[in-house]
C-alpha cells in the first residue's frame, strides 16, 4: 500500500469574531492598514471556554465522522501545534484522551508549518506499511500569547483547528511529495521569550511575567517570500509534475502579499489559490487543514485533482508537498457525509 489517501476532513474556529473595526477601539490601528497590508478583515479568538483541545477534538471528530471511521479504526494521532494545552503531555495525547482508542499519539513542533510536517510524519507511517490509519491534526490558539498592545503582531494572528484522516491504498492519492526545510539561525526572529524550559530571568524576577510572542516583521517577510514559492516549486517537481498539471495552492495564511509571490511563483491564477486570511487571519498550523476543508465542502477539489500545499513559520522552517485529493474508493462515506450529524 505505498499511498495515503485523504479519506477526510474536518475544522473547528472559535465563537468569538474579531474584528479590524474592533481593534480600532484597542490600539492605533485601521482597518485600511491591516487589509491592505495583509489582507485580514477578522479573526476568531478563544474564549475561556475554548482550548487547543477542545478545537482540534472538534475538527477531529468532523473527519472521522466524513471518513466513516471511529476512533478504534485510528492507529495514530500526529498533532502539529505550537500551543499544547500542557507542558509534559502531549497534545495528541490529549486528543485521543478526549476520542478514545489507543492510537500512538505524538506531536510535532513546526510552529505554521506544523500541519504540512504532520502530514508527511503521519504519511510516512502508512506508505511504510507500519500503520493502516493516522489522523492528522493542526491546531493553534496563539492568541493566548499575542499582547494586545503590540499593534504588529496582535493584528496577525487567529486561533483554530483542522483535521484529516489518511489511510492505506494502493492508488495514487493522498501526499506525493514532500519538502522539509529549515533555518534554525532565524529563530530569532520569532519566539515566545519565557515560554519553554529555558527558565527565563524574567520568569524568577518577575512573577507576574506573561510570554508573548515577539517577531521581526520584515525579516519574516523577507524569509517566507523567498522560500514559499521555491518550496511549492520542489515539490511539483519532486511529485513529477509541472505547473500545467497543479489545480489548486493551499498555502498558509500569514500575509495576502506572501501568499501572492508564492502563485507568482507558480504561475498561478488567483482562482486556483484558497484564501480565506480575510476571514481568519493567521491559524499558525491550523490554517491549511480549514484551507483544505472549506476547499473540499465548496466543491473546489475534485477527485484526481493535484493540490499544492506549502507552509512556513517560526523555526524558522517550512514544509511543502503536493496531495492528489479523492478517497479512490477506499472510504465512500467521504462522499456521502451528512453535515448535520455532528452539529
Ligand atoms: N496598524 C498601523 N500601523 C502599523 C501597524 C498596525 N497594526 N503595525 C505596524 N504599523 C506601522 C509601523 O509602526 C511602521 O510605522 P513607522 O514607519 O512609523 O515605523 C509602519 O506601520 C510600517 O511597518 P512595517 O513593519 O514596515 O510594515 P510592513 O509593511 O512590513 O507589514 C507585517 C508588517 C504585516 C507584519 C509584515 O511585515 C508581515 O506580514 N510579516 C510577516 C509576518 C508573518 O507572516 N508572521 C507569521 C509567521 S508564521 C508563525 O510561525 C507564527
């Protein structure tokens, strides 16, 4: 079985929209400098309610339910997040916890590109024959580390989660090709100071400390335009294609700008690139899994089709691949799914 087809899909985002209008009122900002710099109108945010868990068990439950499986079926659990609900234990741990089963549950820490490396991870197992079934997830709430006085990261970002299942078949679906890469010097240009073992001086001489993401806009900038496109490239190149043979991009969601150089790149219209940052924002690793399923519901992918994904982030790293989308038979309830029965 040397192919890992999507069999399905599902995403979870938070109740609460807000707003560039919204954030107006908050800090010295407009909504003609947030569009037109980045092509964000609104984003959802976590309420205290909402946790990376119960998001990402959302969007799970949303993919096995359209794949027609239950967790039983599941043999692992790759999750891609920057932002797991705990320390020690493993947010794909916390998700099964929350399914059941006894799937092999581990994570991966690819900050935006966390679901594209997810997905190559989970890939891997399956093609290899190790494992039948794997349920990828990619699940952000970085909004609990944004500070909401710094007007040049807070406008950014968003919180969500998307999911899918993968599974065992002998016909050409599912990831053809990946493309990992990373530039470990530029992790200075976007962190979280005081957020992880390194015990911060901060964290001893001041209590109260909260950890906020910190980023330097335009060396990122910098950084994902240069290697999106080159990143989507390689892999229609690993995937033996050509650009004529690609019908749809899903790239993360960072920067409308970034997203553009990188269909350039491609020589794609913008009719075959998803975009939905206007709605979301950036979801740091949750942003292709939602771009996948709102594609596959509004009826944009069809079977056979040659999708790009390609992803960066903070690492600084990035990951691409090309996925042929259709279930090739091997779960027909994909197709049949009844939105209705997980409301
Ligand atoms: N509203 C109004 N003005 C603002 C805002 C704001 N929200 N933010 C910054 N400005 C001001 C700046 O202070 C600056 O003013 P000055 O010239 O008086 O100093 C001016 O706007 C221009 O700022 P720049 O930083 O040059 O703006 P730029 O055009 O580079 O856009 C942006 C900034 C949108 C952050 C851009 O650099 C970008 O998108 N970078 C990539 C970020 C990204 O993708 N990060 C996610 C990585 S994925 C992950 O792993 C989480």
């Amino acid at each position: 079985m040397p192919y890992a087809a999507i069999t399905g899909w599902g995403q979870a985002l938070p109740e609460r929209v807000l707003t560039n209008v919204d954030l107006e009122k908050m800090i010295d900002t407009s909504d003609e400098w947030i569009f037109s710099r980045t092509g964000i109108r609104e984003r959802r945010v976590v309420g205290r309610d909402e946790t990376t868990t119960s998001l990402a068990t959302a969007a799970a439950r949303q993919a096995l339910a359209r794949a027609g499986r239950t967790p039983d079926e599941i043999d692992l659990i790759v999750v891609g997040t920057a932002t797991p609900d705990d320390f020690l234990v493993s947010q794909s741990c916390l998700v099964q916890g929350e399914l059941g089963g006894n799937a092999g549950a581990f994570d991966v820490g690819a900050a935006c590109a966390g679901f594209v490396t997810a997905l190559s991870a989970g890939t891997q197992f399956v093609t290899s024959g190790v494992y039948r079934r794997a349920l990828v997830i990619g699940v952000d709430t970085l909004t609990r580390y944004v500070d909401y006085t710094d007007r040049s990261t807070c406008v950014l970002f968003g919180d969500g989660a998307g999911a899918v299942v993968i599974e065992a078949t002998e016909e050409p679906r599912g990831l053809l090709s990946t493309v990992l890469g990373a530039d470990g010097a530029g992790h200075k240009h976007l962190f979280v100071p005081g957020w992880g073992a390194l015990v911060p001086e901060s964290a001893e001489l001041f209590p109260e400390y909260r950890p906020y993401l910190q980023m330097n806009g335009k060396e990122v900038f910098r950084f994902a335009v240069g290697v999106m496109g080159d990143a989507a490239v390689d892999a229609v190149k690993r995937a033996g294609l050509c650009f004529d043979d690609v019908d749809m991009l899903i790239p993360h969601q960072a920067n409308l700008r970034i997203i553009d150089a990188a269909a350039r790149q491609l020589e794609l219209p913008r009719e075959k690139v998803w975009v939905n940052i206007d709605r979301y924002g950036n979801t740091s690793a949750a942003s292709v899994p939602i771009a996948i399923c709102e594609a596959a519901e509004a009826g944009r992918l069809k079977e056979g089709d040659n999708v790009v994904l390609v992803a960066f982030g903070a690492g600084l790293a990035w990951a691409a691949g090309v996925v042929r989308w259709g279930t090739a038979g091997v779960a027909e309830r994909a197709d049949q799914y009844d939105e209705t029965a997980t409301r």
